[in-house]
C-alpha cells in the first residue's frame, strides 16, 4: 500500500516524516528523489506485512 502525500512547505517535510515514522504499523518512510526511478511521489509509506511495495 502507498500513500503519497502533497506538501505546500517543504520545510516541514522533515517533521511530517519523523511523525510518520512514529506510527506502529508503518513500515517504511522515505523521500524519493526527482528523476529516479521512481518518481510518482515525494514520500513513501509502507505498512507492516507489506515490504517491498514502497
């Protein structure tokens, strides 16, 4: 499961993946970077149980 998420500050991106990061069930959070393979989001959240999907 992903959940992308839009931020209109990116100074708070650091916050909201610490807060995310913090949640028991998530399993994995992170920045994609602009032009890897990947790039139809800014963060990644995976839930537990389901590695590999981020």
């Amino acid at each position: 499961m992903r959940f992308d998420f839009e931020i209109g500050d990116p100074t708070h991106l650091e916050t909201l993946l610490r807060m995310l990061r913090r949640i028991d069930s998530v399993y994995d959070v992170r920045r994609a970077v602009q032009g890897a393979s990947d790039t139809s989001s800014d963060t990644d959240v995976d839930p537990v149980g389901n590695p590999g999907n981020a």
